[in-house]
C-alpha cells in the first residue's frame, strides 16, 4: 500500500513538471522576446551573426532579411573610426552561378562595362 502511494506521489510530480516545463517553454517571458504587431512570435535564434571582424571591418548576417554587410572605416582612418556601410550581398542567391555584390558609400566605384 505504501508503494502505490509513492507511485502516485511521482507520477502527480512528472505531471508538474511536464505542464511546468511547457508553460516555461510556451512563454513569450522565458525568452526575453515580445510579440511583433499581430501577435506573431518572432523568429528563434539571433537577429544578427558576426562572421568576422578586425577592429577596421565588420561582416555582419542578417538572419531576418537573409543579407550580408560589410562595413569598413575610411582609408588612412585609424582603429576605432566609425565603420561605413561598403557592400551587402543577398544571401537567397547563394547556390546560382553568379551572386551580385550591391555597393553602398564608395567613392570611386566603378561599374563593369557592358557586354
């Protein structure tokens, strides 16, 4: 008789914890997120990924958009000068034969001749 009231003891605590473990997991706190406009929950994961960076340039992802950046200081500039939007790629493309670089804020870009 002692047994099965221990059984019931553990099998009502493995209950909690599923239901607790779940309201945890469900909840939009538990993470720190909020809720977009229209109630959508935003995406796991972060929003942004570094993928390398010298203290002159930056190579940001952009998981939201599928983009990546690179932003570099201006020429002669010392470290710790303000980084300037250079070039974005769309990372939707990766797997075509050709991947089109968009410039952004260079000086003296110059376009590739037509065919």
């Amino acid at each position: 008789m002692l047994k099965a009231s221990w059984n019931r003891v553990l099998a009502a605590c493995v209950v909690f914890l599923v239901i607790a473990l779940f309201l945890a997991l469900s909840s939009e706190s538990a993470f720190g997120q909020r809720r977009a406009p229209g109630g959508a929950m935003p995406p796991m994961g972060a929003h942004y990924s570094v993928v390398m960076t010298e203290g002159h340039n930056l190579l940001v992802t952009d998981n939201g958009t599928n983009k990546l950046y690179f932003y570099t200081i201006d020429k002669d500039k010392p470290i710790g000068s303000p980084l300037k939007l250079r070039a974005s790629v769309d990372l939707t493309k990766v797997g075509e034969e050709e991947i089109k670089i968009t410039p952004h804020n260079l000086e003296k870009f110059e376009k590739e001749p037509a065919k």
